[in-house]
C-alpha cells in the first residue's frame, strides 16, 4: 500500500495535464455503458465460435505461447500480442524449473504443486480474458466493421473496450499495449493475488519470499548477436502490488520495443526457436533436456560466470510436456475490475527506456540457486 499512497501523492502534485487522445478515451469511459447488447444471430455464432477457438489455444502454457506469437506474426501493430508472447514463455520456464536441477531440490513436491498452479492460473486466466479481444479485433479487420460491442459478451472489462475504440480511432500500439497492461493485472488482482487460497499457500509460504529474496525471478528476453546469445529483460519483485506490476508490464514493453533493433532481433530468435519450456531453448550450452547429473557424493560446483567448468554436466531444464500434465480449470470469477476512469493516468506516463542488459544478473542468480542446492543436499544426507 506505501507504493501507491506514495504514487498517488506525486500524481497529485505533478500531474499533467491529458493529451487530447486521452480526453477522449476519458470521455468514452464516463460515458460507457454496463449493459450488453442483444445480439444478432450472427454476431452470437461469431462470439461462440471465438469462445471455441479461445479455449482450444488455452490448453496449456505451449499452446497459449503459440498462440500469441502466431497473432502477433499476422498482425505486429499489436505489440502486446509479442510482449505477451515472451512473458508466457518465461511462465513456461518457471513452470519446468519446478522440476528441473535446482527447485526439485530446493522445494517439496506439495510446494512446487502449489506454484506451478499459482502461474498455470494465472496465466489461464489472462489468455482467457485477453485472446478473445486479439480475435475480435481480427474480425474487425475481415469484415471492416467495428466489433468492440461485442466484447462484454465475454466477459472482459468496459474499460477495454474504450481502449480498442480509441486504438481503431488513433492506431496508438502504445497506448493499447499499457491499456492491455492495465486490464490484465487489474483482471488477475482478486481472481489471483487477492484470492484467500493463493495469498495463503503462495505468497506467504517462505519460499515465495527467498525467491524475491534471491532474485529468482527475472523475466528473459533471449536475442542473437552476432551469433551469440543475449538476454534482455528485467528481475521481478512485489508481484503482491498492483501498481508495481503494471510498473513492471510497462518497463517490460520499453525493454522489448523501445529499441526497434531489439525487438527484431527478440522477435526472429522467438521464430527461429519454438517454445519447449526448456531453458535448453536458448541456452543449450548450459540446458538439457536429460538429465546428465551421475548421483555422488561429491559436491562440485559446475558454474562460472555463467560457463560451465570442464567436464561439467549440463543442468537438467525438462521440456513442459515432460514435465507436467495439462490441468483443468475452475471458471473464471465473474467481475468487473473497472471503477474509476482516472486509472488512465497510467497511460499518460510512459517509462523511460529500461537498461535491457540483464545476463550477469542471471548468471549470480544461477550461481546462487546451484550453492543453495549443493547446500540443501549435504544437509539432508547428514539429517
């Protein structure tokens, strides 16, 4: 709560004033209507049939990934299709590292149960919310007919809907991009972070906290340069906050798109390499898929300044087929997070570019995780 009194407080003083777009989007937004419309029988075959589609390529975290870069292939004005793409790959990544070389040693199978429902959840629930819109305004597309009325009927906040009217109105990726930012951590906030269950069995267990602790979360944008890999991205912390996850999503999209050599060289490494959910994706030189670890007794460290030392074996990252069984959902939560119109204030500020070097971060944090590891397996042959 201290972030966004603090937030609100420098907003008060220093706020500008709106840019005429946004006014607009304000107006729009104070004007919005709580009611659906009564469909006609096309457009109810149309919404099923995106409902269909939607839930097909909501299987699992490769389905889901898949998804969002085959849209953003056909349609790169929507950035947050690309952004989304990468940030549900590294979901797929913390997903298998709950059974790969570190964390299957780290944590009880009950604990790494628990968190790999926590991310499949939440990201459920967000491809659930978002994809529909990326098809409904593909359609907008084919028949040359503004379709954003027909986004209540899946149950997606009003607030986006402005936001897609203003988007066919300006074509701002930008500001469509934050408003898909805001609606996706807003949408998640009581379904995920809020929910009794989760606040209980995921962000106050300590493995939670170590994992903010020790930095263990960094979200990667892998590229090629030069024929070597590079890693953009940032280190995530407070996922509890509200504000500082939008914060997040917004300096993750200057990672991505503030440089455009950045995102072309991200964005041909994500074609050329299809998601598995193995860190051997973009990193083979230290990832496998088999496990190459002989049992001993010895406790060698491996890793060097993100190198492995001769002999090494490489660790263990198992793909997510391997690693995990597809799962059933509950329904989605019936709600509508949007309330007030002045959280468009957080389109008007956009984050300055965002220093994208993140790999020796990530190198000290695997460096960290293999001693924690090592550590955890000399204890328990003592206990």
């Amino acid at each position: 709560m201290e972030v966004e009194f603090i937030w609100r407080f420098y907003k008060d003083i220093f706020q500008m004033p709106l840019s005429k777009s946004l006014l607009e989007l304000k107006k729009d937004l104070k004007n919005t209507s709580v009611k659906k419309r009564t469909l006609t029988s096309d457009e109810h075959k149309l919404v099923n049939q995106i409902k269909e589609k939607t839930k097909k390529f909501n299987r699992n975290n490769l389905t889901r990934t898949k998804a969002y870069l085959d849209f953003y292939n056909n349609h790169p004005e929507i950035h947050w299709s690309f952004l989304a793409h990468m940030v549900s790959r590294n979901g797929g990544w913390n997903m298998t590292d709950l059974k790969g070389e570190f964390l299957a040693k780290l944590m009880s199978m009950k604990d790494r149960i628990t968190f790999f429902s926590f991310i499949e959840r939440a990201n459920w629930l967000i491809f659930k919310d978002a994809f529909p819109q990326l098809l409904l305004y593909e359609e907008t597309l084919k028949r040359h007919k503004d379709l954003t009325h027909l986004i209540s009927h899946f149950d997606v906040s009003r607030f986006m809907e402005s936001i897609w009217k203003h988007f066919l109105h300006f074509n701002d990726s930008a500001i469509l991009t934050l408003g898909l930012i805001i609606n996706e951590q807003n949408y998640i906030e009581k379904r995920i972070v809020q929910h009794n269950e989760m606040k209980k069995e995921v962000f106050g267990t300590l493995e939670f906290l170590l994992q903010d602790l020790l930095s263990l979360n960094q979200i990667l944008f892998p590229y090629d340069n030069n024929g070597l890999v590079k890693l953009a991205g940032l280190t995530v912390h407070h996922f509890e906050s509200l504000h500082t996850r939008i914060q997040i999503g917004k300096k993750l999209y200057s990672v991505l798109f503030s440089d455009g050599s950045v995102s072309l060289q991200v964005h041909n490494w994500a074609k050329r390499n299809p998601h598995t959910g193995s860190r051997k994706d973009y990193w083979p030189l230290l990832f496998n898929v088999v496990n190459e670890s002989v049992p001993s007794n010895n406790y060698l460290q491996r890793l060097s300044s993100c190198q492995l030392r001769t002999g090494s074996p490489r660790f263990f990252s198992p793909t997510l087929e391997f690693a995990w069984k597809d799962t059933v959902q509950n329904s989605a939560e019936i709600g509508d997070w949007y309330k007030d119109w002045q959280v468009i204030e957080y389109l008007e500020f956009m984050e300055e570019p965002v220093k994208d070097e993140i790999q020796g971060e990530y190198c000290r944090t695997l460096e960290r995780l293999e001693l924690a590891a090592m550590a955890k397996k000399v204890i328990s042959i003592f206990d």
